[in-house]
C-alpha cells in the first residue's frame, strides 16, 4: 500500500476515534449550560428566552450527533465530514454567543438589582 493509503487509512482511524467520543462533547455543549438557567433569577425577565435558546442548542446537537452517527462508508466521504466540521462550527458558535450574551444580560440585571442580603 503507498503511503497515500496509509495516510487515508491513519485519518480515517482518527475520525472514527473523534466520533466515538463526540456524543459526549456535544453533551458537554448543552450541558454546560444547565448550571447558568438553574441559577438564573425568576425576576429575570429574560429567563424565558434563555430556556429557549437552550432547547434550540439541544436541538442542534442532536443533530450534530446524528450526523457524526453516520456509517462509516458515509462519512468516509470528505464532502460528508466537511458538511459535519461546518456544522459543529455553528452550533458551537450559537452555544458560544448565548452564553455571551446571557453573561452580558445577568451584568445588566444585577447592576440594575442588586443584591441586599449578601
């Protein structure tokens, strides 16, 4: 086998390895955002946004899973893996700007209320 073989070969067995262990990055994801919606104030007035963004992150992993759970034939195909590498770029990029932004608006609440007793 020429060493082109081999190298597809070695990077093919690095994507598998990369797959085996994705579900529990895309949990990781969603949640790492548990702990920030369990905390947030009732009086927070954008609690319920927040949820929602957090379902739709939930949503997107999903479906990032179910495209890394393809077969391996599939995802051998580097159109497959490249439409997979896109799509983990963007969800991570919406896991990333909710919490930013969230960050930002909790600053603004509490700037707006704070907190007497502590």
């Amino acid at each position: 086998m020429g060493s082109s073989g081999i190298n597809a070969e070695y990077m093919g067995k690095q994507w598998y390895q990369r797959r085996v262990h994705g579900k529990q990055w895309y949990q990781r994801r969603v949640h790492g955002t548990y702990p920030i919606g369990y905390y947030l104030p009732e009086s927070y007035t954008q609690k319920a946004l927040f949820e929602d963004l957090q379902q739709q992150l939930e949503k997107h992993t999903e479906h990032l899973h179910e495209l890394s759970e393809r077969d391996t034939q599939r995802l051998a195909d580097n159109k497959v893996r490249q439409e997979v590498k896109n799509y983990t770029r963007c969800t991570q990029k919406f896991r990333d700007n909710m919490v930013k932004g969230v960050e930002e608006e909790i600053n603004t609440f509490f700037d707006e209320n704070p907190l007497d007793h502590i």
